[in-house]
C-alpha cells in the first residue's frame, strides 16, 4: 500500500470516526422524513401538470369536436344550395379536423394513463411517508429515553463530567478542612509549649511560667503531705481495734461493707489534686 493510500485510508476513518461521534439519530431521521416529504410534493406537482395538460388536450378535442360538426353542417347546406364545391371544401376541412382530433384521442389516452400512475405512485409514497413518520417518532422517543437514562446512570455512578468535577471538588474540601485542622491543633501546641506568643494576651514571661510551675508543684507537695497526715489518722483507730481481743471481735458486728484499700484512696485523691492544679493553671492570666 502506498503511502498517499494509507492517508487517504487514515483521514477517512478518522473523518468518519469524527462525524459518527458528531452525528445525532434524531436530526438524521428528521432530515430523511424532510427528503421524503420533498419528493412526495415533486410527486403530487407531476400528478397536477399531468393533469393539466390532459385537460388542455380535452378543451382542444372538444373544439375540434364544435369545428367538426359546424364542417359538416356547412357541407349539407351547401349540398343543398347546389354548391358541391363548397360542400367539398368543407369535407375536407372536415377531414382534416377528424385527423388532429384521433391524434389528440391518442395523447389524452397516453396522459389519462400517466395520472393514474402518478397518482397511485403518490398514494404508495404518501403511506410509505407517513409509515416512516410513525416509525421515525417512536425511534426519537425511545433515543431520547435511552439518552435520558444513561445520563442518570452516569450521574449515580459518578462516569459524567459534571459529577467527576462535583466528586473532585469534595475532596479538595475535605483535604482543606484536614490541613487546616492540623495547622490548628499545631499552633495550639506551639502556644501551649511557649514556642509561639499570644498576641492578643501580650508577650509571654518565662520567668512567671517558672515561678507558676513552682508554686504548682509546692502546691502539690502541700496536698500530698496533708493527704499523709489524714491517712495516718485514720489508722490508727484501725490499729487499735485489731489489738482488741478475741472475745471483742466475735462481737463486734460484721461491716457490710468494706472500707476501700489505701492504695485506691491514695489515687483518687491524687486525681483531685492534679484537677485543682490544672484548673488553677489555666485561669491565670499572663501579665502584660
């Protein structure tokens, strides 16, 4: 295959792959119905001009017809006078007109016979017409819902262009909103570590921070060691019921319920502290 060939092959089928993806079924069933309706009218213009000229035909036969019998009058009466010549001159005009009359005969039976042709091929075009008009209509409407349909499962399944962009635009939202939440969650931590200042609350003092964190922990220590003194309080009552004897004992009444260990009081006073310390830590205020 030469190489002009292959282009030629290549621009064809590019041409047609092109024209096919830009050709709608709709408009080529219309254009096709508009040709069919076009060649149904050239059809009905043939059947009239036929028509006509089969009626010229018939007015010209009908006054050859009037001239032929006015001929043939005019012989009898000059047959009557005795004028035999001029009763020959009138048959023979006579003649003459009999002749162009059979030739017309001939042309009206010729034209009368291509009208009802033309008629009944008009007929048939008219039901093949409006045959392909129904078929056309449902053809559309089916199209159309075909169409309809396939743009709803493409918006569902997300295929379409106008969703895909819809799809995309969520995600760089969400994206957004994540980075954005870090970004948050970071400079809080920042501000919280001392690394960033507070604007609106003024420069931070790190001395103050110190000396908050100290008072905090001696805080802590005071709790602590209060916390010690209560709990050696209440142990010794305890120490001196279990010296009792065994005859006190087997009186005293069973508790019904035991008192909670040391270890678990121990924490949740320690709990408590550390709630105290936190409170009073974030309600103070930095100096300005």
């Amino acid at each position: 295959m030469s190489v002009m060939k292959r282009v030629s092959l290549i621009f064809r089928s590019k041409a047609n792959k092109a024209l096919d993806r830009m050709e709608d079924p709709r408009e080529t069933l219309d254009y096709s119905y508009q040709t069919q309706l076009e060649l149904l009218q050239k059809v009905r213009r043939g059947v009239a001009d036929v028509a006509t000229s089969r009626k010229r035909i018939e007015l010209q036969m009908n006054q050859l017809e009037l001239s032929s019998t006015k001929l043939d009058k005019q012989a009898r009466d000059a047959l009557s006078a005795g004028r035999e010549d001029l009763a020959r001159e009138a048959l023979s005009r006579k003649s003459g007109v009999q002749g162009q009359l059979a030739d017309l005969q001939t042309q009206y039976t010729s034209l009368q016979g291509e009208e009802e042709k033309l008629t009944a091929a008009s007929q048939r075009l008219q039901a093949k017409v409006d045959a392909f008009r129904t078929k056309k209509e449902t053809i559309k409407a089916t199209y159309t819902a075909a169409e309809a349909q396939t743009r709803i499962n493409e918006a569902f399944t997300g295929i379409s262009e106008e969703m895909g962009d819809v799809g995309m635009a969520i995600q760089r939202a969400e994206d957004k909103t994540e980075q954005m939440k870090a970004r948050a969650g970071a400079i809080d931590e920042l501000m919280a570590s001392g690394a960033l200042d507070d604007v609106v609350s003024g420069p931070r003092d790190d001395i103050q921070a110190e000396l908050d964190r100290m008072g905090a922990g001696q805080d802590v220590d005071g709790e602590l060691a209060r916390m010690k003194a209560e709990l050696a309080q209440g142990d010794a009552p305890r120490e001196l019921e279990g010296s009792a004897g065994p005859d006190e004992a087997q009186q005293a009444p069973a508790s019904p319920r035991s008192p909670p260990s040391t270890s678990r009081r121990v924490r949740t006073v320690i709990v408590r502290i550390l709630g105290k310390v936190s409170s009073r830590s974030t309600t103070r205020r930095w100096p300005s």
